[in-house]
C-alpha cells in the first residue's frame, strides 16, 4: 500500500469519526449502511470496501463498523442508489458522478467545471493553428 493510500485512509477513517464521534461515544457502537461502486473493480476491492470493512473498525475499536457492499452485489443501478440514499437506506454511498447523475442534477453540474476547463485549454490549443490557417492561401477563413 503506497503511503498516499494510507493517508488517504486515515484521513477518511478520522473524518468519519470525527463527524460521528458523539454518536459513538453516546453509544456502544454503529454500525453504517454503505453502498460502494462496482465490486469487480480494484476502486472497491482496494479502497471502498477495505475501508468501510478493514481500517474504520480498526482505527475505531470496533466501534464504528460497516455493511458495505457494492452496487453490483445489491443488483442496483446509479440511480436507484441516489433514491435510495435520499430515503434513509445508506448512511454513505460511492458512485461515479455520470452514473449517479441521471436523478441528481445537482452532481450531473459538477461536471460543468471540468468541460469548461477543458473547452478553454482546447480553445487555447487550437489558436495558433487557426490564426496560421487564418493567414495561408488555404481558403480557411474566419475573425479570431
């Protein structure tokens, strides 16, 4: 495990238990209802899953566990995991953004950044290719 991955783990394992401390200490234990991404991908069998079942008990004592299962084992689309963490269902889910998105618009706006960055780096990339066009006896012709 690289030491990005264990800082990574112990700093969603501390968030965690600093969001739910006093629910912990309040009681005995808790246990969270998660679903994560797909379970034929390393993104669940090395971090998702390893986290939710391996490191939070660990870092807690056992306090604060997890059921935690992929989208795949739950026979579950994005969609369904968003409904059915709105209504209660899940304490915490993974999912990747486009997949998720289709009942969320809010998380299908984030990728609106993203494609404007990119938009402006391919603009930016492509001048001097217009401008030189813009300039030859190709025929291209337009205003930059």
């Amino acid at each position: 495990m690289t030491v990005f991955n264990k800082t990574l783990r112990a700093i969603g394992a501390g968030t965690v238990m600093a969001l739910f401390a006093p629910a912990a200490l309040a009681q005995d234990s808790h246990n969270f209802a998660v679903v994560g991404t797909w379970g034929q991908l390393a993104h669940w069998q090395d971090r998702e899953g390893s986290f939710w079942n391996e490191v939070l008990p660990a870092a807690s004592d056992g306090r604060l566990t997890a059921t935690a299962r992929p989208l795949t084992e739950l026979g579950m689309d994005g969609t369904t995991v968003m409904r059915e963490l709105r209504s209660g269902a899940f304490d915490f889910a993974h999912g990747v953004f486009l997949y998720v998105a289709a009942d969320s618009p809010v998380i299908e706006g984030g990728d609106l950044v993203g494609a404007r960055l990119i938009s402006r780096r391919s603009g930016r990339s492509w001048m001097p290719i217009a401008r030189c066009l813009r300039t030859s006896s190709s025929g291209f012709s337009t205003r930059l």
